[in-house]
C-alpha cells in the first residue's frame, strides 16, 4: 500500500512539473509575441504619422465635427407657479 501510494505521489509530481513546464513555455512564446506586434506598432507609428500629415490630417486636423450645440433652455415655469 505504502508503495502504490509513493509511486502515485511520484506520478503526479512529474505530470504536476510537466504542466507547468508546459505553462512556462506558453508564457514565454505570448510575452514574446506580444513583444513583437509591439516593436512592429512602435515601428509604424512615425509611418502612420507622416502619412497622416502628408494627407494633411496631421494633428489637429483629423476628423472635424460640427461644434457643439447650445443648451436649451428650460422654459420659465407658468405664471401661478412663481412666488409673489
């Protein structure tokens, strides 16, 4: 019994350190995508910036809206309503 119980406990320490092998090597590949797609955004963005202004929407000059409307106004309240 002792011995089925250490040969379990073995197996399961060697599936446990598989798994977080496994789960160290997952980490490292997505930290290093994630550092790759952030040199190329880094890379570009001088790119995109001059072709923004090369098109004459450089800052300041991208999207324009209408400017905001005024505020209505609520209408004074009715006559028999106000103080005397």
């Amino acid at each position: 019994m002792l011995a089925d119980y250490k040969t379990r406990r073995a197996s399961a320490e060697r599936e446990a350190e598989e798994i977080i092998a496994g789960a160290k090597a997952e980490a490292e590949r997505i930290a290093a995508e994630a550092k790759a797609k952030m040199e190329d955004f880094v890379a570009g963005a001088p790119k995109t910036a001059e072709s923004k202004i090369a098109l004459g929407r450089g800052p300041g000059r991208g999207r324009r809206s209408a400017p905001p409307r005024p505020m209505r106004r609520s209408p004074p309240p009715p006559p028999s309503s106000r103080n005397r």
